[in-house]
C-alpha cells in the first residue's frame, strides 16, 4: 500500500482519452483503458532510459509511480476478474450436482413400494 500513500499525497493525476483522472479513478476505468494507459507509461518510460549510456537519465520518479499504480490496478482488476468466473464456473457445476443428487433421490423413492412409502410417511 506504500504505493497509493505516495500517490495520493503526490495528487498523481493520470492523463486518458477522456481527460485526467485520480488515482482512485483508475478502478472505474474500462479494462481496455486502463491497459492503454498502461501500455503509453511503460512507453515513457522506455524512452527515457535509451537517451544515452555514456550519460544516462534519471528516471522521472513520478512517472514510474504512475506506470506502478496503473499497473497494480490493472494487475488486481484483472485477479478478480479471474476469480469470479473461476467462482462463476464451480458454481454453475455444483448447481449441476444439486440437480442430479435430488433427481438420483426422486429416483430412489420412485423405485419404493407403497408399504415403504407410507412408512417413510409416518415417520
């Protein structure tokens, strides 16, 4: 979280399509926005490292932060994105098992005789 702390008390504003945002903004962003940000960053930033070898550049501080946060955001929004249809999935298949089980249990008093199920009524 050391990254959001310098962030947010660097007032990091983010420059889109659209205008700029916050850094707490970029969780609203769209996935494909928000890898275009990212993608323009990490451009930056690679420019800036080949200006030369004999003397070569500090990198912008505040521009490495932004490509780091960006980046995180990115990152976690797409875990998450994978952990719901991963839930998504195992839901859907237990559901399927609940169907089969009562029909497998329907089955099961189906095949009882009258006698067995009368006793199963007055239990």
């Amino acid at each position: 979280m050391e990254l959001f702390a310098k962030a947010t008390k660097k007032r990091l504003r983010f420059k889109i399509a659209k205008g700029t945002v916050s850094t707490e903004d970029l969780w609203q962003l769209g996935m494909v926005e928000l890898d275009k940000l990212a993608v323009r960053l990490h451009k930056e930033l690679e420019s800036q490292e080949t200006g030369s070898f004999l003397n070569p550049k500090k990198k912008d501080e505040d521009l490495q932060l932004q490509f780091d946060v960006a980046k995180y955001v990115l990152d976690a929004r797409l875990e998450y994105k994978q952990r719901a249809e991963k839930a998504q999935v195992t839901r859907a298949k237990n559901e399927r098992i609940d169907r089969i089980i009562e029909r497998k249990r329907d089955e099961e008093l189906e095949n009882m005789s009258v006698e067995e199920l009368e006793k199963l009524k007055a239990e």
